[in-house]
C-alpha cells in the first residue's frame, strides 16, 4: 500500500495497494528496498516555471535543509473475528460473499485487505467501499468498520469434443463412436484384439468436463470450478508491516456446488 499526502500524515490524498494493478503482465513493484534521489531540475515545457530563459540562474544551486525517513511504530492488527461461511453454486452470484467485522482497540491508520482461495478456476476481492481506496479500510474514521469479501467462480458447462463448440461438438463424438464400435464388434479379426481399445476409444469421444479433486485445491474440472469444499484466506496489512507477510489473517469456508 502507497499513501500520498503533503506535511500532515493524517490527510492522505491518494492511495494506491497491490490489488490495484491491472491484470496480466502488470506487477507491484514496491516490495523490495528504495533509495532518495534529490534532483534539480530545470524548467521544461509544460512544467513549473517554464522553459529556462535569460532570468535563469546558470549555475543553479538546490540547497538541502535536511532528509528524514519515517518508519511507523509496531502497530496491533484488527481482529478480523469468524466471517460466515460461503456457498454457491459454481458460475452464480447469489450467495457468493461474507462480510469481515473488523475491530481494533486504537486508531491504526489506514489497513490494505487482499485474499486468495484454494478454488481452481475461482478468484475472490475484499471491497471496503472506501472513497480513496476500495481494499483499504480507515481506522481513524470507526474502531469497527466492515468489508465485504466476495468470490467468484467458474460454471461447469459441458465441454466440446473434437469438433469445437458447436452442434457438432456434441453429435460428432457419438457418431465416431457408432463408426469405430460397429468396425470393431463386425469385423471378426478385430475383435479380440481391439474390443477393449474400442471401449476406450468410446469413453475417450464422450464430451466431459474433467475431474480432480477438491479440499487442498489441487485439482479442477476442464470446465469450471469443481464442487466441493475450499477454503478463502483473507489476510490485513498494516502501515507498520515491513515484512510483507500478513499482520492478521482469518479463513472463511467455502462450499460449491
């Protein structure tokens, strides 16, 4: 999390955290250690005062009174206390958030919220609603605000054989597997040596959408999220936190069906 302000810490301006960045090649980049740069630069189209001309100082000094770099006090966490369980059914919307109680005994400053579920195919966003910032949460406005946790996941919807998605998905399997049993089951030869082969190939041609298994996450369906029971870890973040593992965490079931 990155808060922007000018003299008074208390009245940040703008915030910007991790869940903010764009999807795809876009990354966080402020996890790692900084330097101060002190640059003097000079005038510049479009920028304060103007271009340089015969009024500018040649050479120009920028005198430093001094530098300082703040780090805040260790900070308690807000208790995140026992969300409600979450079940839905796999694609829908309906039923598919939790709603965190947040309470903390002072006033900690602004705390950056992010989660992760164990759900393939399935992503979730802590949303505050806040007005600088929708994954972050104000302690100095109320010791007990609120976020809402919501998952969403993929619907499980039957899968094309060799023929795409069209009509043709669906018919095309059944006929090459009319053709390749009749070849097997009629032509004597054949039989003993490709009777089990054909059994194979039949089940092979049946669309299907995959399996796996659920609980730890370590499989899916090919289609959507598979059902099961999964689990949603929702994890807060303090100013004070310069480790980058979480100040507080709670887990919240998650049950699709």
């Amino acid at each position: 999390m990155v808060q922007f302000y000018v003299d008074d810490p208390t009245n940040v301006f703008f915030v910007r955290t991790a869940s903010d960045v764009p999807g795809g090649t876009s990354q966080w980049a402020f996890n790692h250690p900084f330097f101060l740069l002190l640059n003097l630069a000079v005038g510049g189209t479009g920028s304060w005062p103007g271009p340089p001309d015969n009024s500018t100082p040649n050479p120009a000094i920028m005198l430093v009174d001094y530098m300082r770099q703040y780090t805040a006090s260790p900070l308690t966490p807000p208790s995140l206390g026992n969300p409600p369980a979450i079940t839905v059914t796999a694609g829908a919307t309906s039923g598919n958030i939790s709603t965190v109680n947040l309470t903390s005994a002072s006033d900690i400053g602004r705390v950056y919220f992010s989660c992760s579920t164990t759900a393939l195919k399935a992503s979730c966003a802590v949303t505050s609603g806040g007005a600088l910032d929708t994954y972050t949460l104000d302690f100095s406005k109320s010791l007990t605000p609120t976020a809402t946790v919501a998952i969403t996941t993929t619907a499980n919807t039957a899968q094309a054989g060799w023929f795409g998605g069209s009509w043709a998905g669906a018919i095309g399997p059944v006929i090459l597997t009319v053709f390749f049993t009749s070849i097997c089951t009629q032509t004597p030869r054949l039989r003993p040596r490709m009777g089990l082969s054909c059994m194979f190939l039949a089940i092979f041609l049946v669309p299907s959408c995959g399996g796996g298994s659920n609980g730890s996450g370590s499989g899916g369906g090919g289609c959507g999220t598979t059902p099961g029971p999964y689990t949603i870890t929702v994890n807060a973040y303090t100013v004070s936190n310069t480790g980058g593992a979480a100040d507080a965490t709670t887990n919240i079931a998650l049950t699709v069906n």
